[in-house]
C-alpha cells in the first residue's frame, strides 16, 4: 500500500473499509533499545478466534525506520493449557 506514514494511512483506510467491525487489542508491549514488540489479538468478523499478531518495529529519532510482524490463526483447540495470550 506503500512506505511512510501515507502508506500506513492508506492502509488504516482500507481495514476500515474491508472490515468495518475489526478490531484488535494490545496484549503485551515489550520496548529494548530502538526496538518496540506488540502482542495483539486482531479480531476480523466472521472468524470468531481471531489472530495472534507479533508486530516488531526498529526506531530511530522517534520514528519507525522498518516494520516486522508475524501473523497466526487462533487455532480452536491447543496442545498444551497456555493459549495464545
């Protein structure tokens, strides 16, 4: 959708138009150094468990210089009582 700050905009503007009742909430914030990590539960009807999200950012002078995240379906069922979150 493209780089900077007008292509995370242009993105916000299409979630909201493709999925109107989404939502995500922040878990868990982890900051070290010029790194920031968000744990988030991203909920987009109709999937009823949603997606973990793990959203890596590198700043540099208070702005985002690169942008990782890795994206799973909550499964219905876990192998072991921890959950996602």
């Amino acid at each position: 959708m493209g780089e900077g700050p007008e292509g995370l905009a242009a993105f916000i503007e299409w979630l909201k138009a493709e999925y109107p009742d989404a939502r995500s909430e922040v878990k868990q914030v982890f900051a070290d150094g010029d790194y920031v990590i968000l744990q988030v539960h991203s909920m987009r009807p109709p999937h009823p468990r949603g997606r973990a999200i793990i959203e890596i950012f590198r700043l540099e002078e208070g702005k985002i210089v690169e942008h990782w995240d890795a994206i799973q379906e909550i499964p219905e069922t876990f192998a072991n009582p921890n959950g996602m979150f």
